[in-house]
C-alpha cells in the first residue's frame, strides 16, 4: 500500500505533519480529516523521491522547462479589472456547477474572454492544469490578477472536494465587492466633477477675465487707489499669470510630496486613521472597511481556510493600515488560543453592534455564518452612508462653487461701485 505524507492545520491553526499508508490520495484526505487536521498539502512519497532525483540528475529538457515556467511572457505582465475578473469567476464556477469538467470550461472560456490579457492567462492557467498542477498552484503563478484570498480558496475548494462550492462564494464575494465600489465611486463623481468645474473657472477668471478688467480700472481709477479686497484679487491674478510655471511647479511638488508622505508607515497610518474619521466620507469609509472585513473573513472561514490564515489574507487584503493593525491584534489573540471579541472591541474601530455579534457566532460555532449577516447588514449601511454624504454635499459644493465665483466678481464689480458713488457725489454737488 503507498505511503502519503502530509502536511495539515489543526484547530487552532498549528501546522501538523505525519505518514498514513492508504490506497488513494482522496482516502488520505479523509483520513487527515478524520483526524481532525485540516490537509493543506498531500504527496505520495515513492512519487516525490524519483521527481527529486530527476530535479538533480535530470536531462536538460527538464531544467529548462522548470527556467522557463517562471519567466514573464508578454501579455502577463498587466493587470485585468475587478470587473472582467469578477464576469470571468461567476462564468467558470457556472460551467463547473453544470458538470463541465475544469480544464474544459477554462478552454471554452479561453476563446470567448475578449480581454487579451486574461485571454493568455486563462490559456496559460489551461496549460499548468492540463500539465499536472493542481488549479491554485496555476493561478499562483499569477499574483498581478489572483491575490491571496483566491488563491486560498480556490486551494481549500479542491482539497475538500467542493471546488464548484467556493467559485460559486468567490464570484458572489466579488460581485458584492465591485456592487459597494460602484456605489461609492458613483456618489464621488458629483464632489469630483463639481471640484474640476471650479478650478477650471477659477482658472479661466484668473488668467483671462480679470486682467481684462484691470485694463479698465487703469483708465478709469484717475489715481485713486482700488478697494483693498480689490486690490488681492488682482495680485493673485497677476502672482498666477507671471509664474506660471512656478505655480503648477509647487502645485506638482504639493501632490508628489502628499503621495510620498503616505507610501511611508507614519503617513499611511495618519492619512488611513484621517479617511475614517474625516465628515461625511469617514462613515462610507469605516463601513466599506468592515463589510469587506467581514464578508473576507466570513468567506474564508466557510470555504475550508484555517483561522489564522484566513486572517492572515484579511490583514493583507483590508485596503486601511487601522483595521490591518486591528485583524493583526486578532491574529496575535486566536494564535494565543484566546478570543477574536476581545482585541476587536479594544481596537476602537469596530461599533459594539459588530463586536456583540462576533462574539455570539463564536459562542455558537456559527463564526463565518455570522461574519455574512454582518457584511449584509453593512451593505445597507453603506448604501444609506452614501445616500447621506451624497445629499450633503450636493448643496456643500454648490455654495462652495458659489462662494468663489461670487467672490471673485464682488472683487470686480466694487471699483465701479465705488467709481458710480463718487460721480453720483460729485453730480449733486455740482448742482448746488
């Protein structure tokens, strides 16, 4: 009978190793099952020493193989949208679900993707599969487009047998993903668009408007000095107007300098801490934040990934280095053998309603099912924080709009005020 040797994940996350003598490889993974362990790896041992073998002793083909199975082809270097990867995931686990075997509807996919680089990617995935690799060794070798947490389940999926089952969570996951980045980038086309319009009229106004005005109050001041507010406008315009190119000089360096400053740790932290509590956008952000949390973790959990990986891959994937420092104080806490409520709620990030329901799903052993009603909820709270903001700052940024095109033509309009009272006094002088 062959020997298998293991590697698997207890309860608590630990990994275990160990030998069993069964028929098959599936036997062996029921068997690691049986055991309570979690199998993450399973390989028949008289098979692996003859691979060594060939891996040292071995022709040129071989190596030359394995050299060029890590080389960058071209076509996989770039990147493919959340979106055409969230159609090509819910495409794959339809055709998986309907029985069609693996490598098949990756072909079939392969000749209608219309995207060049998932195109090639999917042919490649093909090929790894066809060749032997397992599908998540395949779409390791890509990093650029399947992260960690695809990686992972897609691996717990084939390992428990259920691989139609997890594509079909992680195309759900994804497209409520992409629905909640939708709505919050819906909601900031208007505070963007609005923000544009008024740079380019105050540009407009600067530039051409106002020295076309201060051409007139030279004829028409005879020497009396312009009013003060006035007399800033014009400076601005004129300080704008000669250095131009020194002000969209400073103006470069001010964003390059603001982009250097949160790449590093200290500013990343300051700016990620800011998002959460700046008004209006702080509330659609810490909600985005931990529906994507939960709705992570919850995934996860449900499809076979162990604890601490799990919270290894939300850490990385968290998107804000505050919830990454508090799901790292979780990791530290469930590692120790502890609970996950306790460094949530200590954390600050997390409301009481969150902590209180993790701790009943804990309590319960209904953990991941509860993770999923506290992502659904979320969602909701996201969709009614955007609704808020969105309400908000439509009327904000219509008096900001305001505030500066009204200023800049009180600015031009107070010397013919001024101009229009002097002739109205001299006039009725005069007439005495």
């Amino acid at each position: 009978m062959p020997k298998f040797s293991y590697v698997a994940m207890d309860q608590k996350g630990k990994e275990q190793k160990g030998t069993i003598e069964v028929a098959s490889q599936n036997e062996a993974i029921g068997r690691v099952k049986e055991m309570g362990l979690f199998p993450t790896k399973i390989v028949e041992m008289d098979k692996a020493k003859p691979e060594k073998k060939a891996a040292t002793a071995g022709s040129a083909k071989p190596a030359a193989k394995k050299k060029g199975k890590g080389m960058s082809v071209p076509g996989f270097g770039g990147k493919v949208k959340s979106k055409v990867l969230t159609t090509f995931t819910r495409q794959l686990a339809t055709l998986v679900d309907a029985g069609l075997p693996l490598l098949r509807g990756m072909r079939v996919l392969e000749k209608q993707e219309r995207n060049p680089t998932l195109k090639s990617v999917i042919g490649e995935l093909a090929l790894s599969v066809e060749g032997g690799s397992t599908f998540s060794e395949a779409l390791a070798q890509h990093p650029k487009i399947f992260n960690r947490l695809y990686v992972n389940m897609v691996k717990a999926g084939e390992l428990g047998g259920v691989l139609e089952v997890v594509l079909n969570r992680l195309a759900e996951f994804q497209e409520k993903a992409q629905k909640i980045k939708g709505k919050v980038v819906a909601a900031m086309f208007y505070p963007v668009a609005v923000m544009i319009v008024a740079v380019v009229i105050m540009g407009v106004l600067v530039v051409v408007v106002i020295p076309k005005f201060k051409e007139v109050f030279a004829g028409l001041g005879e020497g009396r000095p312009l009013p003060a507010f006035t007399q800033l406008v014009m400076n601005i315009s004129d300080a704008v107007r000669n250095n131009i190119i020194v002000t969209t000089i400073c103006v470069v360096a001010v964003v390059i300098v603001f982009l250097m400053f949160i790449k590093t740790k200290f500013g990343r932290h300051v700016w990620d801490k800011f998002k959460l509590k700046m008004p209006l956008i702080g509330p659609v952000v810490s909600k985005v934040s931990i529906s994507r949390f939960t709705r992570t973790l919850g995934t996860l959990v449900s499809s076979g990934v162990p604890i601490l990986q799990a919270l290894t891959i939300v850490r990385e994937t968290s998107g804000n280095v505050i919830i990454a420092n508090a799901v790292t104080a979780v990791h530290d806490s469930v590692k120790e053998g502890e609970t996950i409520t306790a460094p949530l709620e200590a954390s600050g990030v997390f409301p009481p309603m969150v902590v209180s329901m993790v701790d009943v799903g804990e309590q319960t052993g209904a953990l991941p099912e509860m993770m999923m009603k506290i992502a659904d909820n979320f969602d909701d709270e996201v969709d009614n924080a955007v609704a808020a903001m969105t309400s908000l700052l439509e009327p904000i940024m219509i008096v900001f709009l305001a505030v500066i095109v009204g200023s800049i033509v009180i600015a031009m309009f107070l010397p013919l005020i001024d101009l229009m009272n002097n002739l109205g006094g001299g006039g009725s002088g005069d007439k005495e």
